[in-house]
C-alpha cells in the first residue's frame, strides 16, 4: 500500500506574525521559525503551513499580496527562507506555503496596471462592471461591510474585492492570468516547497452573470446572503485541475523516490460546510490532495455530533479521497477557548481530549500554533485590534481574528520569550503560567500530551492510516477502533466528554498505549470499566 507523505503527517500552521521575533521589532519572522524548528521536531510536527509571507501592504496582514514570487521585508529576506528550507529539510519537516490566488493587494504591480487604463494588458486579469452609480449586485466586502464593488474613476468602473477595497479579485477565466499562477506554483517547486494552502480556493470563479446573492437568515458569517453567485462557483473544478497537473509535474524533491503526490494542495474552502470540502478533491482523483472541513470549529461540546460529524465527512469523499481535521486557525476563536468551562481543571481536560480525538482519528491533522500548550483568547481593547474584520465590527465580541493571534508564550520571561517588549498584539494575559517553558518540564502538561500523541501515532501505524469504525456507545462517550492489516491489529479509542465518570462495557482485556487517567502498558480488564471525567484511552 502506497500511503502519501500528507496523509501520514502531522501539520502545524504557523501565523508567522505572532510565532517568533528573532529581531525585536514586534512581528514574528522567518529567522524567528527557523529558531524553532527543534521546538516543532520535538513536538512531532512533520509539516508547516506558514501563513503569507510574501511582500505586502499588510491590510489584511499578508492575505494582500503585492508580489508573489517574495518575501516580506518584515519576515526577512530570501536567503531567510533557503535557510528556513535547508534547516527544516535536514529535520524531516515540510513546507507548505499559503498561495492567495484569488485576490492581490491594489498595491500588487498588476492591478496598478490594470487600473490605469481599460486598454492595459493587465485589465483583464481583474474583474470590472462600468460605473453606473449603483454597485451591479449586492455582494459585500465581508471585512467593511459594504458593497464589494469600489469605484476606479481612472477608467470609469468599479472593481470587485470581496474582503477588503484593497484585494482585488482575480478574474480566474483569463487564461493569461492562470499561466501567471501556475508559473509562480513552478517557482517555489523549483524551490523546493511542499505545497500550497490555497486560501478561498472555491472563490476562484463567480458567477458570470453577476447575479445578486438570494437573502439567508444567518447573519454570520455569511452576511445575510445565500452565497450562490459570489464564491464557490463550481468552474473552480477546471483550475484544481490544472493546479494538481502543474503539481504533478513538479520536479522530484527527492529523485531517489519520485512519486506523484509528492507536492500537497490543500484548499480553503470559502464555507463551513464538508460537502463544499469534499468537492474540492474532484472525482477522479485530479483535483486537490486535502481540503479544511471547517465543521469541527464550530462543533459544540457533544460526543455524538463529533462523531456524526466525521462520519458525514468519511462519507462526502470521494473514493480515494483523504480527510483531514482542525480544530483551529487564525480566523476563528481557539479551541481552549470554545471549550472551555467555569471550572479550568475541566478546560483543560477537554483541550486533552480534543488534541486525543484530533491525533486519533482517521485523517490528516492540522494543528494550529499554540493549541500544544492550551492558548486561549481575551477580548482585546479597540486600540489593541489590528484586524479590518475586527475594527469593522466592533464592539461585537469575537467576530474580529486578533483573539486568536496573539504572541506564542514561549516563556514566563517579561517578553513572553517571543522577542519584543511590544508585540504587534498583546500577549494573553495568561503567558505568565501558560507556556511552553512551564510546560516542557511538566510531564502532566497539555504539552507532553501533545507530544506523547504525534510519538505514539508515529509508531502505530493503524492510527495514521487504519480504518475507522466507530463503536456504539453512550451518549457522552465517543468511542472507535482504528484497524490494522489483520483482524486482530486493531487500536481501540475512548473519549469521555463528560465530566463525570462514566461506565462502559470492555469485550476483552485491553493495554493501555496512552491514558490521560492511566499508565502506558497497564491493563483494563474486560467486563465494565469505569472512564474518569474527560478522560480519553487509548489502547489495544
Ligand atoms: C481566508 C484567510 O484565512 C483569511 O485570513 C483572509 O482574511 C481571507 N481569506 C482573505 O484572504
């Protein structure tokens, strides 16, 4: 059996901003990852998706680029990123790069050329409607919530930004502008990159018409829209698939072992839901590797809709096709957070249970950074907020991403040991206790948990790529086997999501292989067994 690389690994998103400043200016920096990839080793990660690193006005911090084939100045430089490369190479770790593709920053040399004239080579590259007065439809620009049609007296139109008036859409049924792109996925091949995370991937294509959106009741986040017409336009098929050939072609990283599949592609998809998702990976196995189900992150605290959650993403797939979880990332609240409960012993039961079910069960897992040590989020301030979504909707809480990019507490140090006295967001208030020094020597930390789960899936092969069976039980326990070649080889899960003890029935006599309540290596013998408030087992 052939497995491929991205469907073993262990990813982790780093938002280069708040990871590590290795210069004190108060922004995270490529020199400051390359700092810490034994840190990244150590905790069993074998991938990286950086979120954008490429030269950029920053409005929308990095997700408005204005030249795709560089490295922010802010970041570092080039030969920055070769070392970041050469050192995360010789430590087994790949990297994933965040391609937004569809849109630039109205700084980006394209669209200035485009702007100035309708007669520009580049004008098409971007999407117009002539000025009429009123916007041609009621799409918004979700981070100023108004119309996402702006006005460009140079040429009499108005162009389409479906962020912000500074990122400018892409018109993806140009064929020049394809070729551009794939000639950029070339370049960092040729550099040895892993992949790309293509940010909004299913926004590629609109709907030609520029129909209106039909009204929704749901206010977030989806604007009170239906969004039939302005994203996730199913032509999006045509350029996954040109995309993965591009991929394919890609020279061998390693010639010894030139396989296809060896670059990954991962799509954000512009919605929540998993049907959306497993569209991204086509049908024939020729779209895209992974695509983020989004489910989990808003999924409340119930044994059985996680279940029912994964199983409707199993069975959205297409055959062949491989899932992936996440429990966080950089637009929405972090997990400790979202499961936290009045009592803290119990939140961090729960971020232990959720980091158990995340490394268990079928699929590839993407951590977000700072999840390992429990990193929560604190209402910021309105002078403290950076992020356009957050400005724009304050004072409602939550809605803006700062919450959840605050500095990596890597210490209990003044500076949190993330390099500046003033970051460019606050750190959370909790840095003092919560971090990774503290933690690195505490074996019962959520940390050596994290670190024990990415050990014991390396070792055990069932949970990287067995199936998955879930196995009936009780409303608060979520429970599976992950099975081996033989019939025998079968690695069994128990999550309690309660917060109380639970009985469960054990057919035959188990060995522990991990415990949040118990010893590796000790036995639970068959019959009933009692499961401790939040408790997740694994065994065999
Ligand atoms: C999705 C990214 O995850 C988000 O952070 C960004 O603001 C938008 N795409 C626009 O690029």
């Amino acid at each position: 059996m052939r497995v491929a690389w991205w469907e073993e690994a262990v990813f982790y998103q780093i938002y280069p901003r708040s990871f590590k400043d290795s210069n004190g200016d108060g922004i995270g920096d490529l020199p400051g990852i390359t700092e810490k990839l034994d840190y990244l080793a150590e905790l069993g990660i074998d991938a990286l998706w950086i979120s954008p690193v490429f030269p950029s006005p920053m409005r929308d911090f990095g997700y408005d680029v204005a030249d795709y084939r560089g490295i922010d100045p802010i970041f570092g430089d080039a030969g920055d990123f070769a070392a970041l490369m050469r050192e995360a190479k010789k430590r087994g770790i790949k990297i994933v790069m965040d391609l937004v593709a569809n849109h630039s920053s109205d700084e980006h040399p394209w669209f200035t050329e485009a702007r100035a004239s309708r007669e520009s080579p580049k004008h098409d590259w971007y999407i117009w409607v002539p000025e009429t007065g009123a916007p041609p439809n009621n799409w918004k620009a979700v981070f100023e919530l108004g119309s996402a049609w702006h006005p460009n007296p140079g040429t009499g139109e108005r162009y389409l930004g479906t962020f912000t008036r500074h990122q400018p859409e892409f018109d993806w049924r140009n064929p020049e502008l394809r070729s551009a792109f794939y000639d950029i996925m070339k370049y960092w091949y040729d550099l040895g990159v892993d992949g790309f995370r293509l940010d909004v991937a299913t926004a590629y294509m609109k709907d030609p018409e520029l129909r209106s959106n039909p009204f929704s009741f749901r206010a977030i986040p989806d604007f009170f829209q239906k969004h039939l017409h302005d994203r996730n336009h199913r032509d999006f098929h045509a350029v996954f698939r040109e995309m993965r050939q591009v991929a394919d072609e890609s020279p061998a990283l390693d010639p010894a072992s030139s396989s296809p599949g060896e670059r990954v592609l991962i799509a954000e998809p512009y919605g929540e839901d998993a049907e959306l998702a497993a569209s991204c990976l086509g049908v024939a196995g020729d779209e895209l590797h992974l695509a983020f189900n989004f489910e989990f992150l808003k999924q409340p605290w119930e044994a059985q809709g996680f279940r029912a959650s994964a199983e409707r993403w199993y069975a959205l797939l297409p055959k062949g096709g491989w899932p992936n979880f996440t429990l966080g990332n950089h637009d929405k609240p972090r997990s400790a957070w979202r499961y936290r409960s009045r009592k803290p012993g119990i939140t961090e039961a729960r971020a232990k249970l959720t980091a158990a079910m995340l490394l268990t069960l079928k699929g590839t897992p993407f951590l977000y950074y700072g999840e390992e040590i429990g990193m929560t989020c604190q209402r910021l301030p309105k002078a403290a907020l950076r992020d356009p979504l957050g400005i724009a909707t304050w004072p409602l809480g939550f809605l803006g991403r700062d919450p959840e990019r605050t500095p990596m507490q890597w210490s209990g140090a003044s500076d949190g040991g993330f390099g500046s006295p003033s970051p460019w967001l606050p750190m959370n208030p909790d840095w003092k206790t919560r971090n990774v020094e503290a933690q690195e020597a505490d074996p019962g930390s959520l940390l050596s948990w994290y670190r024990s789960l990415t050990k014991l899936r390396r070792e055990e092969a069932e949970l990287r790529h067995g199936e998955i069976r879930f196995v009936d039980s009780e409303g608060e326990i979520l429970a599976y086997e992950r099975l081996g070649e033989r019939p025998d080889d079968k690695i069994l899960v128990y999550l309690n999501f309660s917060s109380r003890r639970i009985r469960i029935g054990i057919g035959k006599e188990l060995r522990v292989l991990l415990g949040s309540h118990r010893a590796p290596g000790s036995l639970v013998a068959a019959g009933a067994a009692e499961l401790g408030p939040c408790e997740a087992l694994i065994a065999r």
